[in-house]
C-alpha cells in the first residue's frame, strides 16, 4: 500500500526527530564512546553517498525521483548503483537514520531505525512495486528477481 499521508522524506525527520528526542529526554542513557562520532560520520557519507548516486542515476535516466508519484515513472532504472539495490535512496536514508542513532548514542534510537524500515517497506516499497510492475511488465519482474530490495 503507497501511502502519500507520510512521504518518505517526512518519515525520515519524524525518526530523526524521535532519536533527538529520546537523547535529550533520558540523556543518562546515552553511550559516551568517541568511536561511535567516527562510525557516525562514515555512515552519513556512506548514506548520502548511495542518496547522490541513485539521484544522479534517475536523472540520467529522465525520470522522477519523488516518491509519492511513481506513476511518473518514465524509465525503468537498473544501472549504476540501481544493479546493487531497488531502493538505495531508502537503504542511504536508513543508513542516514543510523547515523544519527550512533551520533547521539542513545541505544535505543535503534527503535526509530525498525520503525522507519519498516514503515518504509510496508508502506512505501511494496506501492512503488506494485505501480513499477503494472508500468513495466516483465522488465519490473525480471529486474525484482536480480536484484534485491534492500542491499
């Protein structure tokens, strides 16, 4: 089901918004281990990285990045970073999110992480997979049986 009340990008603030919130309100719960800024940083590259690549491969391509309509979806994309994952602009998001877990050290942030995938996958992936199947036939089924949705 393709939800277009919560787009994934608003989906996303919500779960980064949650793990400030659960850092602020119980700080004595946090984890003080200077590796975990390190991990942070290299997973917000590592994110914005696969972000960057999946928006240029779509571009490339001519064709919508917005989520809420894949219905415009012109072509269907299985180069580039597309031939490692379905959705590498939501793995970088989840990446991204856990980022933001490991930069505030609260453990359980980890809870915003299972949130986000799986409202992600539930109700975003499986619309846009059911709307690429409908557009793209064969092409959509052959590609999904590839490549996997995830990582």
């Amino acid at each position: 089901m393709l939800t277009k009340l919560i787009p994934p990008p608003v989906a996303l603030l919500i779960a980064i918004a949650l793990v400030y919130a659960l850092a602020t309100l119980w700080p004595g719960a946090t984890l003080d281990w200077p590796w975990l800024t390190w991990l942070a940083w290299g997973l917000f590259a590592t994110g914005g990285l696969l972000m960057l690549a999946a928006v240029i491969s779509l571009a490339q391509a001519h064709t919508t990045i917005n989520p809420i309509h894949p219905e415009r979806t012109r072509h269907l994309v299985t180069s580039g970073i597309y031939r490692l994952s379905r959705n590498p602009i939501y793995l970088g998001d989840a990446l991204l999110l856990t980022g933001v877990v490991c930069w505030f050290g609260h453990p359980a942030g980890v809870l915003a992480i299972a949130a986000f995938v799986g409202f992600i996958d539930r109700f975003q992936i499986r619309g846009e997979e059911r709307v690429l199947t409908q557009r793209f036939g064969a092409g959509y089924s052959a590609y999904r049986a590839r490549t996997r949705r995830w990582i």
